[in-house]
C-alpha cells in the first residue's frame, strides 16, 4: 500500500506529542511536516514542544512550522490548567536545538497541497485556525487534499469544555465552521470514541518498565495529565485523544464511523457545539463527514504500543490480553 503523505497540525499538548511519537513511528505515513497553532498552549511553546517530540522520535530530519497565534474571532483560551503551563506536563525540558522553519506553516499547507494534488493527507489534532485560515486564502486548492481526518467535535458524548462542546472546536468555532461548509470531507475523530482511549495505571507502568529515554518521556509528560483526570472526573489513567485520530488513519478498521452532516454552532452558551445530523436528514441527505461513533481499543493500543516500543511486543501483547477494554 502506498505511503499516507500527512501533514500533522498540531498544539501540543500532551497527546498531540504522543500522536507525533506515533506518526513519526509508523512506516505507513510519510510526515511531510508539522504545522502548528496556538490551543493547549500558546504557539511558541507549542512549537518547541513539536520539536522536542519530534527530537524523542529520533526522525531527525522532519521539520517543523509556526502556524496562527490567535483563534480568527474568538479571545484564546489555552488548556495549560490540563496540559501544564509548558504544556507538556511542567517537565521544563531544555529549549530543543532545532529550530523550526521560516515558511508560515499556512503557506507550507497549501504550497505542499498545491504542488501534490490528491496526494497530501491533513492530519488536525488542534484547534483548526491554520486549516481555516489556509481554506480563506484558498480554498481551490485545499479542496485537493487527499482527505482530512481530526480530532475534535462530539457528536453524542458529553463535551470537555461545555456539556456540547470540544476544546478544538470550542477554541475557535468559526475556524471549524469554515472547515465543515468548505467542501472538503472530514473523518470527525471525537470525543465519542476518544473518551475510551484511556492509557489505564497499568498501560503507563508497562511503558514505565520498559525503561528507555523514550519510555521516561512518555511517563513524565504524562504524569500531569493523569493528576488532572483525577482530579477533574475521578479517572484513573489518561484520555489519550490525539493520537487515535493517527491510528484511524494508519488503519481506518479501528473505528466504525457513520456519514453525517455536521454544522457549528460559532455563538451563545452552546458555541463550539458539533452538530451532527447522521445521513443528513434535515439536509436533504447532504454529509459532510465521517464521524467515528465506535473503536476497538484493544485494537488500538496493539498499535500504539506496537510501534512506539516494537522490541517488546511479547510483553505488550502479554499485558494487553489481561488488561480489560470495556
Ligand atoms: O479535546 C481534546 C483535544 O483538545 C485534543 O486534541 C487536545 O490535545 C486538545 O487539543
Ligand atoms: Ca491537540
């Protein structure tokens, strides 16, 4: 099969630096190069986290762009109180040697879209400013993308910013908006089928075992975030959003989605809200989407595991068939 060609746009954001981990881990995908924008953290952080994920990957050679600071309408509003003033956790790692690149990461979207058309897969796992902001500049040529998978939207599962609303969205309403009326299908990866992704005490203490600089990383990011979930909604473990949406994209099995319309709502106490309309009924059959409603966990975690740590697949499987998905 060939090679997905992604651009990753990301706010990382503790899952969004397991999700670079992933990507950069699976000989499926091809990372043409990560975007990023202001969400869990402001964008010059965020940056440096990307790099300092990318740097754990050991794919040297990927490279990395500063996207939007700003939501287009809205006041930005981070998520440092779940990811952590340096939104990694508060780890403070050293600042990562690498720097990121001068091109705009808008215009690194659409030049790379531009140049391979039908070729390139968008990847959203942040508040969606820089696809939104590429659709207004031209929306031609975004509509050449290969597809668009994200993670964000709820469609019938209880928000994390309001009781309708998903951080992604709710960020930044109008940036997802001009996405859903854009023309270009989405596979809606959301809280629906997120919210069982979770990285149990007993998953994170098998990375913990595995004792490597990689192992350690993961552990340490994840420390903070586990504290919260907590602390905000007695679970015990992490939801681990961010890199299902890779997974679904590595292998589209995992998830069972259904086609819908999806709208969203930019004003008032329900704004960031997915409308999700399944088969379009009130529009006259017309979808704009794919929204996961189902996923086989387990199935995730195989692949998570699998190829993050691939020299220890006999204690990973071992782990796994004891460890309960409900
Ligand atoms: O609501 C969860 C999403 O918002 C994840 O992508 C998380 O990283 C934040 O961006
Ligand atoms: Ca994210």
């Amino acid at each position: 099969m060939a090679k997905e060609r992604l651009i990753m746009d990301v706010d990382p954001g503790i899952d969004d630096s397991l999700a670079i981990l992933l990507a950069l881990k699976s000989p499926e995908i091809i990372v043409e190069g990560i975007t990023v924008v202001s969400g869990n953290v402001e964008l010059h952080q965020a940056t440096k986290n990307a790099m300092k994920a990318v740097d754990m990957s050991g794919a040297w050679e990927t490279k990395v762009y500063k996207g939007m600071a700003l939501p287009l309408v809205k006041e930005y509003i981070d998520a440092t109180d779940t990811h952590g003033t340096d939104g990694i956790g508060e780890n403070y790692f050293p600042v990562p040697s690498r720097t990121h690149e001068e091109e705009h990461a808008v215009d690194f979207i659409l030049n790379t879209v531009r140049n391979n058309p039908g070729e390139v897969t968008l990847l959203a796992l942040g508040p969606l400013t820089n696809i939104a902001a590429a659709i207004e500049k031209d929306v031609e040529t975004m509509r050449k993308v290969k597809k668009l998978v994200l993670m964000g939207g709820t469609a019938r599962h209880q928000g994390n910013c309001s009781a309708v609303a998903e951080y992604n969205f709710w960020v930044d309403p109008h940036a997802a908006e001009i996405l859903f009326s854009s023309g270009i299908e989405v596979t809606m990866v959301g809280l629906d089928v997120t919210h069982k992704i979770v990285l149990t005490p007993n998953l994170r203490e098998l990375i913990n075992q595995f004792n490597n600089e990689l192992s350690r990383y993961i552990f340490n990011i994840t420390q903070f975030y586990v504290d919260f979930h907590w602390q905000q909604e007695r679970t015990l473990g992490c939801v681990i959003n961010d890199p299902l949406a890779v997974a679904i994209l590595v292998n589209p099995s995992l998830a069972q989605t259904r086609d819908a319309h999806v709208d969203i709502v930019t004003e008032g106490k329900a704004e960031g809200q997915s409308l999700v309309d399944f088969g379009g009924v009130w529009t006259d059959g017309k979808t704009n989407a794919k929204v996961c409603m189902d996923v086989d966990a387990r199935k995730f975690f195989e692949l998570f595991l699998g190829r993050l740590f691939p020299e220890h697949a006999d204690d990973i499987e071992l782990v796994l068939e004891k460890q309960c998905f409900k």
